[in-house]
C-alpha cells in the first residue's frame, strides 16, 4: 500500500492540537495537589492522555525526546492506578481458594494506599516534563512540519502492522510490544482532522483484549512476586493460564482481519 502525504494544514491542524494536549496535562497535574480523594481515577486520566501525547509525538518524530518526558511522568505516577488495576483483575479472574483472602486483602490494602495525593515535589517535577515536551514540540521547525508527519505516521503503521503480525508467536513481549504500537497509533491519529483517517471498530476492541491481558500479565508478576508460585497454587496459576491465552487467541483473530487505515487507503493485516 502507498503512503498518501499528510497537507501542511493537516499537520498544522494536528500540532495545535497537541499543543493543546500538552496544556491540558499540566492542569490536571496541578489539579492532583486539590485531589478530593480520587487519586487513582485522576492518574489514569493522566496516563490515558500522556499514551495519546505519546503517539502526537511520535506523529512528529519526537518519540525520542519529548514522548520520553511523558513517559517519565507516567512511571512515575503508575502505582494508584496500577494498584486499582491489579485488584479490578483480581475481580475479574474470579478465583476462590486457600490464598484468595489473603492476596484480596493485601491487594485492597495496597488500593487504600497508594489513594495518596503525590508530594508536591513529584508533581512539580513532572509538570516540568511536560513543558519540556511542549517546548521541545514547538521548537520542531515548521517548514517541513508536513514531511514529518508524514514520516512519523508511514513509521507508527508500520511499526502497528509489524507488532500485530507478531502476535501469533505468542511471546509475552509480543503483547506488549503490539499493545504499546496500538496505543501509539490510535494517539497519533487523533489528533489528526476528523475523518481524515477511518478506524476499523476491530481496533478498539483489540486494544481493550490487549489491555486486559496486560494487566493479567502485571497482577500474575504480583502474585509471583508475593510468593504465590505455580509450584505453590497451582490452581491458581491455571486458571490465570486458561484466561490469558482465551485472551490471547481472540487478539490474534482480531489483528488478523483489522484494517489498518491511511490518508484516503486502508490495508489488511494478513499473517
């Protein structure tokens, strides 16, 4: 498939945006310092945006540099919401046992834990990352801001359709890897100008089959690292097994018929 070139209007249209996307992340940085309590909802909010800006600035080749800072940011503020997540699929996998108490307890106790405002330090910190990023955004030369662009989304398609394919070899990594690609892409373009690119309702739903097997595959290394090994609740670990690779098969099935759009074409992942 041929890569159609994005116009200097679309680029621009997508930079302001990001702009945009960047003021936004400070405020809700800020906001975090007048948290009334929901802690790990407002850090999933930031993360969700900081995944987008991420893919907006890999759309202008900035993923080396600006999308770092908000990397950054996210890892550092991960533990309210990854603790929310670990006791959500706790729920969901729904299994009951001798240690199932225990590790519910533990997992609720940790939630009530990191329900913490972060010191006023590390969000100061991190709102400096994202004036970087910003700064480092507005600093890209306009003048082949279109070639960029261009470039930035021929390379995130390719690196998405690469990921995806690689799915069916089942490693670990090659969930994340084409779980981190999906995000990437799906950010990038939405900050393009609406309709300029058609997204396949496949895509969404193979991020969310991605996501769910990802945080299976954080609460498993939890549960590994507590010292529920295979070797000590086998049935525990079967059930996880059975789960993941339900998941797993149906993320396979699902790249292997989504589209993968472009500027006025489209093309079919087939393995």
């Amino acid at each position: 498939m041929s890569m159609n070139s994005l116009s200097k209007q679309d680029a621009e249209f997508a930079r302001e945006q990001l702009a945009t996307g960047c003021k936004t992340m400070e405020r809700m940085l800020h906001g975090l310092l007048d948290s009334k309590g929901r802690i790990a909802e407002e850090v999933h909010a930031i993360r969700k945006l900081g995944k987008s800006l991420r893919g907006g600035f890999a759309l202008f080749r900035l993923q080396k540099s600006a999308a770092r800072e908000v990397q950054a940011i996210g890892r550092l503020l991960s533990e309210p919401r990854d603790a929310v997540s670990r006791l959500n699929t706790w729920h969901k996998l729904a299994w009951e046992g001798d240690a199932s108490a225990a590790i519910l307890g533990l997992l609720e106790q940790q939630t009530h834990s990191a329900a913490r405002r972060p010191p006023e330090a590390t969000v100061e910190w991190c709102a400096a990352r994202m004036t970087e990023a910003a700064k480092k955004l507005l600093e890209q030369p306009t003048t082949d801001l279109a070639e960029q662009a261009t470039l930035g989304l021929k390379n995130l398609h390719k690196q998405l359709a690469k990921r995806c394919r690689r799915l069916d070899h089942r490693g670990e990594e090659d969930f994340h890897d084409a779980r981190k690609a999906l995000k990437a892409y799906l950010g990038a373009i939405s900050y393009l100008p609406e309709g300029l690119i058609t997204l396949d309702p496949k895509m969404t739903e193979l991020a969310e089959l991605l996501g769910d097997e990802n945080d299976l595959a954080t609460l498993s290394a939890w549960i590994e690292g507590h010292g529920f090994t295979q070797d000590f609740e086998p049935y525990l670990w079967v059930k996880v097994t059975e789960r993941r690779l339900k998941l797993q098969k149906k993320a396979i099935r699902d790249a292997a018929q989504m589209v993968i759009g472009n500027v006025g074409a489209g093309t079919k992942l087939d393995f």
